[in-house]
C-alpha cells in the first residue's frame, strides 16, 4: 500500500492498482497493469509516482505524475535480475528503489534484495547476499525514520530482520517463530513495528527499543 498527497490510497489487487479516497474509503478507480499476473507491494516517491511489483513477471509497473494529466500504469522496469519482486520502498534519500525479492520459484523461496537507480533503471544487490544482507523468501519492507535501516520481512521463515541501508551488514529482529510474516509497517512516533501474520489472520505489534 501506499498513500499520495495524504488523501489517496493505493492498494495492488492481482492484476489492478486500486485508487481509495482516504476520507471516506471509497474507490475511486482502478487501473489495469497490461500483462500482470501477480501485482503485490506499492510504494511512492516525493514527486507522487507510484511503484508497483509484480512477483511473478518479474515486473515493475509505474504511475508516472511527472507526465501531465498521466493516469495509466505501465510497465517500468522488467527483468529476471529481479528474481520475483516483492517488497518495494523508496529511498528518497539515495533516489533509489529498495526491492525484497521472493524467488522465481514459490515453492522455494529464496533471493535477495536488490537496488534499483530511479534515474537509470540500473540494478544491483545490496551488499553481498547472504553476508551482508539477507536471503529468503523476503517480502515486505519499510525504513526507519532516518532511512539508515531497513526493516525486511522473511515470510516461511517468520522473521524480520534489520538491515543496514548501506548493505554492511544485517541482523535478525524479531524472531516470530511461525511462517507469514508479511508486508509490514514502521511507526516512527511510536518506534514501533506492526506485522501481519498471513497464517494466523492476525496483525502483531513490537515497540522497538533503543
């Protein structure tokens, strides 16, 4: 999910990108991402567009706003580097996108994460997978307040694991010790994180401390 301008939500449903009114919670539109099979996590940037993964094709779409009256997603960024998109969050301070891949085969899931230059498309690991930052069926991740962290879920094995921006180094959490650790969000007021457990139909909260 993702919000614009603090009045719209955005939230992917298989193959359309839901526009919500934040206000009164009612749909506004949908958008069609051509050739998707399996959208799943949305992310925005300061200038309001709109990122979208698709984890089966290997995709990511964009609303782009920076075009006039632009109102269509389209694809953005396809590639096998990708290695089954799934979480997305833009960091504004490097103008780059942060991808926690899944893996290309679901029934073993299993990558890294990967970033991608919002300027050129360019994609690179982050640090050394499996040394520096983490490998597993990774999937939701959001940023502290200073973007110096990254809080990345890994769904079968039900952990959250802190990982450092600059890809030196990572470390596990908050051990849940049950699968379904989902896309999750951080609370900056509050230090706190709050995970959905896929499994167990229920959202956990962890205050975070310093």
């Amino acid at each position: 999910m993702a919000i614009y301008n603090n009045s719209k939500l955005y939230v992917s449903d298989i193959t359309d990108l839901v526009e919500i009114d934040t206000v009164n919670g009612q749909i506004i539109k949908r958008f069609n991402a051509p050739g998707s099979a399996f959208l799943n996590d949305v992310a925005s940037d300061r200038l309001g567009n709109i990122y979208v993964s698709d984890t089966v094709t290997n995709t990511i779409y964009k609303m782009d706003r920076t075009i006039k009256n632009n109102t269509s997603l389209q694809v953005w960024l396809q590639s096998s580097d990708l290695n089954g998109p799934n979480g997305l969050h833009v960091d504004n301070n490097k103008n780059k996108l942060i991808v926690a891949s899944f893996g290309s085969d679901f029934s073993k899931p299993g990558a890294g994460m990967k970033v991608v230059d919002l300027k050129n498309k360019t994609i690179s690991n982050l640090g050394t997978e499996g040394v520096t930052s983490p490998i597993g069926g990774l999937d939701g991740i959001v940023s502290d307040a200073a973007e110096t962290h990254y809080y990345v879920t890994d769904n079968p094995a039900g952990k959250v694991y802190t990982v450092n921006a600059d890809g030196r180094g990572y470390g596990t959490l908050i051990d849940l010790r049950r699968q379904g650790a989902a896309d999750l969000e951080f609370i900056p007021g509050q230090n706190m994180i709050i995970i959905p457990i896929m499994q167990d139909n229920k959202l956990v909260s962890y205050k975070l401390v310093q």
